[in-house]
C-alpha cells in the first residue's frame, strides 16, 4: 500500500511540474510575440556612432 501512495504523489508531483512548465512556457511566447507586434514600422536598426 505505501508503495502505490508513494507512486500516486510522485505522478501529481509530475503533473504538477509539468504544468508549471507548460505555462512558464506559454507565458515566455506571449511576452516574446506582444514584443514583436509592438516594434512600430519596420525592422529596428541599432543607433551606432561612426
């Protein structure tokens, strides 16, 4: 018995963690596509000094 109870909090546990990183992952898209949609007009051109 105390083995499948330990089998049943390891498989939350993974689910758990797995979950945390589908949203870490969902929410570092988003930020990275909001970025994108709000570069103005056109590609951006880094200010240099000649």
């Amino acid at each position: 018995m105390l083995i499948y109870m330990l089998a049943i909090a390891m498989t939350v546990a993974m689910l758990i963690a797995t979950l945390l990183g589908l949203h870490h992952e969902a929410q570092r898209v988003r930020v990275k596509a909001n970025t994108k949609r709000f570069e103005g007009f056109g590609p951006r051109k880094p200010y240099r000094h000649h």
